[in-house]
C-alpha cells in the first residue's frame, strides 16, 4: 500500500515539473497535481488497455507508434476531467506525455529502491 501511495506522488511531482517545462500545460496547485496523477493512473489502469485492445491493427501498422496517440489521449481525457488542468492540444498532450514518463522514471529510478 505505502508503494502505491509513494508512486502516486512520483507521479504528482512528475506532473508538477512537467506542466513547469512545458508553456501549453497548465496546472493550477500540488492538489490538481495529486488529482491528474490519480486521474491518469485510473485511467491507464481501466481505460488505456480497452483502447489498446480495439487499436491493434493500427498499433500494427505504425510498428507501435499509435501508443503515442493513446498516450496524448489519456492526457487529453484527464484534462477534460480535471478542472485546473488545462492541455491546450493535441500536440502539447504528446509532447508532455513522453517528458511526463521519462521524468516519472528518472524519478522512480531515484526514489523507489529506497522502498523495496
């Protein structure tokens, strides 16, 4: 339990320092932060495999370069979801979906072995 909770903040403070990188994310406080990190991991748990599942011939095709737009979909889904998180497109949902899960390793490579 205290894994989850320690990678749920990972992902807060990943999301906090990613929206700072980056002028077309805005979040508002820490707490939206919390809120995007929860978001997006219910998301990558429920809805992200569905969308996987129902785009394999395409995920196929581009040699599994779809998994970007599923990616900036989920983005672009939490930011629907969660008010003072703003995305302010498709490409800023890209972008900060790849910088969001290398800074999200950087940090649980940094973190987590203190856990384990």
């Amino acid at each position: 339990m205290i894994l989850i909770i320690v990678q749920i903040l990972i992902l807060t403070f990943a999301v906090l320092l990613t929206s700072y990188l980056l002028p077309g994310i805005t979040v508002k406080s820490f707490w939206t932060a919390l809120l995007v990190a929860i978001v997006l991991a219910l998301l990558n748990a429920f809805v992200k495999p569905v969308m996987v599942l129902l785009t394999i011939p395409f995920t196929l095709w581009t040699f599994g370069l779809f998994l970007f737009v599923i990616n900036a979909l989920i983005i672009l889904l939490a930011g629907a979801l969660v008010k003072g998180f703003e995305v302010k497109g498709f490409w800023w949902a890209l972008i900060f979906s790849i910088i969001l899960s290398i800074v999200q390793y950087l940090l649980e490579y940094l973190i987590l072995p203190s856990f384990q």
